[in-house]
C-alpha cells in the first residue's frame, strides 16, 4: 500500500474514535428536539405574530420574501396565509390576512373577491354574519357569478333570518349553476323557513285582532254596567268621569296569579276576586267569579269547614260581615251578601284595583271587628 495511502487511513480512524466520544455541540436536545425543530423557520408550523429582525432575521427575510413583492404577490401570500389560519380554525388571525390582502388593491379582481368571499367565510364561523353578507356581496360586486360568494351570501340571509333575500341569491346563483347541491338545499331551506314565518306572521295577527275585539267587548262591558275603577290607575293628571272607564292594561291588570276578568261565551263578566280577613291576616282568591254569583253563596262553599287558620271556628258563612273600602273617601261600606258580585261593585263609591275586585270580612261583633272600625268612617247596612 501506498504510504500516503496508509497515512490518510490512520487519520481517517483517529478521527472516527474522536467523533465516538465527541458530542457534536449543535446536536438537538433528544428530550425537546421536536420544541427546537419547529424554532427552525423553514421547518415551523406557526409563525410567530410579531417577529423581531434582530432576534430572527431568518424569519423577516423570509417575511420579506413573502410581502414585499408587488400589490398581487402580497395579496396572494396574505390569501394563503389566512387559509392556512382558516385551516387552523383560527378565524380572527384569517380575517387578519384577508383584510390585509384586500388592502393591497391589487388589479387581479377574482383574487380580490375570492379574498372577500374567504373573509365572509371566517366572519360566518364567528357568527358576524351581517358582516359576513357584507362581503359576500363585495365579492359578487367584483365576480357576479361567483358561487362561493352567492353560496355564503345566502346562508348568511338564513341565519338573519332574511328568508326573501336568501331566496334572491339562491335563484341568482341557480341561474349559473342550475345543479349546485349547496345552493339547491339552502333554497329549499329558506323556502320552507319563510312559509313558517309568515305563518306565523298571521297567526300572530289574527291573535291581535282577536285581543283586539276582546278588549273592546270589554270596554263595552264596563262601561254598560258602569263599574268604575281606581282612581290610581289613571295618569297623574287625567280624571275619570262617572260612567267612564280606563285603558284596558290598567283595568285588566293581571294579579300574582296571572288571572284577569273576561266575557264567558254568554256575554257575562268573571272577575278574579280577593278575600282579606285583617283579623288573621289572611286571604282567600277566586280566580273566576261570576257576576251573577252571590258572596253568599262562596261565603257557604269557603266556610263549609273551618279553615286551618281559624282557631276558635269562629268564622261561619252566616256570622260575617262584608265590607269593601272606598279609598279615595278612606271610609269603608258594609255590603249585603244575599247581593251578586255584579250588584256590589255597582255601588257609586266601589272601585275595582289592579283589575282585582276586594273585599273584608269580619266577624260580626267581634271585639277586632268593633276596634278596627272605632276610629273609621263606616256605613252599614240598615236593620233589618
């Protein structure tokens, strides 16, 4: 063997024993070699937000590359770089880099929508789909036909719940593409959308009119039986005159229970009504009496047993007295329970509160009775 042959062998195995028991001082880490692998640019699966030129000038060169080209080079790094975002389901950073690619006003008109048109796509996953319609339909400005463009303005119109509109684009869009699948079931959706909602739309019109005319009937009712009403119910300033009657709201306002007087299919009046006993501090609430009906007659159904509250059973249909309190005068009136609701709230000094008609009951000359009454304006009953 050649001697400088045998020298270059020697030196060749000097160096393999040295490279065995040298680590090579760049090597990656092998706990964290995936972390240090995507610190590479070419390599990375994210790039950074902000990049410093100073500490990687290896990323702002390859910025560089990428934006600093003429309007429709920019335009088209900053598209692919917001679909690589989109990818990511990262829709605020595409936006970002589609708003950036539409502010470079390139002439290419078909990136410029298909930039608007990819912006209205993430401002849809976000559920700005006002916003989103407003690119779709800069988009379409730009390339009328373009069917992503009609696709996302009419799903866009669904979501708004603009049901006409959506059925516009969908029939622009079908005159290009008469078989598209996405633009056909949007269509039928929208379709059947607008049916539900006009639909709707007149049954909620019917239920008006027929508030409407209840309201009315009632009026009528009040006014021809001229029951009158708190005084408080009115405005500050107004006044009511005798035989007149208020807004329905205030005089059909509901109670705790949501019950509310109305007409029966016979034309008669049913009123929620209120029972308060001072003495115990209780009360008793009929959702529907009738007009017709006398207070002695549910005085009977209420007191046919003793109620829990009545300790000394004391309160028995035939030993009460009825009264109702004129607030406006601050004197109370005695009614007469042989008498039907209808004739006790048509006595000149009886107003009807909150929609409510309320009576006391007391026990006839009841020690409570006599001293809740000593320092108040009454008029009772005559004798019999």
């Amino acid at each position: 063997m050649d001697p400088k042959d045998q020298e270059e062998d020697l030196n060749m195995e000097q160096f393999m024993e040295k490279f065995k028991t040298q680590k090579y001082k760049g090597a990656f880490n092998e706990d964290s070699w995936e972390e240090e692998f995507d610190k590479i640019p070419m390599f990375m699966k994210k790039a950074p937000s902000e990049i410093d030129p100073k500490k990687a000038p290896e990323l702002a060169c390859l910025q560089s590359i990428l934006f600093d080209g003429d309007p429709e080079e920019q335009a088209k790094s900053y598209k692919d770089e917001g679909n690589e975002y989109f990818k990511e389901k990262d829709y605020n950073k595409a936006i970002t880099s589609y708003t950036e690619g539409i502010k470079k006003n390139c002439k290419d008109q078909e990136l410029n929508a298909i930039l608007y048109t990819n912006r209205a796509a993430a401002q849809f996953y976000l559920g700005n789909y006002r916003s989103a319609l407003n690119d779709a339909t800069a988009a379409r400005k730009l390339k009328p036909d373009h069917l992503k463009a009609v696709i996302r303005g009419a799903l866009c119109c669904v979501e708004i719940k603009n049901y006409t509109e959506a059925l516009k684009w969908c029939d622009e869009g079908l005159k290009f593409n008469p078989n598209e699948k996405k633009l056909l079931e949007t269509r039928a959706k929208a379709d059947k959308l607008l049916r539900a909602a006009e639909r709707d739309v007149r049954k909620m019109r019917q239920a008006e009119k027929k508030k409407k005319a209840q309201k009315e009937a009632l009026r009528f009712a009040f006014k021809d039986r001229r029951i009158r009403f708190h005084q408080q119910a009115l405005g500050e300033e107004e006044e009511q005159e005798e035989g007149t009657i208020l807004p329905f709201d205030a005089v059909s306002s509901e109670n705790a229970t949501g019950a509310q007087v109305y007409l029966d299919e016979n034309g008669r009046l049913n009123w929620p009504v209120l029972f308060l006993y001072p003495e115990h501090r209780q009360t008793d609430f009929i959702s529907a009496f009738h007009e017709d009906s006398r207070l002695i007659d549910h005085l009977n159904a209420m007191f046919a047993e003793s109620p829990p509250w009545d300790e000394d059973q004391k309160y028995h249909s035939q030993s009460l007295e009825i009264y109702f309190e004129d607030e406006e005068s601050q004197s109370f009136y005695q009614v007469n329970p042989e008498a039907t609701l209808l004739e006790a709230m048509q006595h000149r000094r009886f107003r009807v509160k909150a929609g409510t008609p309320s009576f006391l009951l007391f026990v006839t000359q009841s020690p409570f009775c006599i001293n809740y009454f000593s320092s108040k304006r009454v008029y009772r009953l005559p004798s019999a």
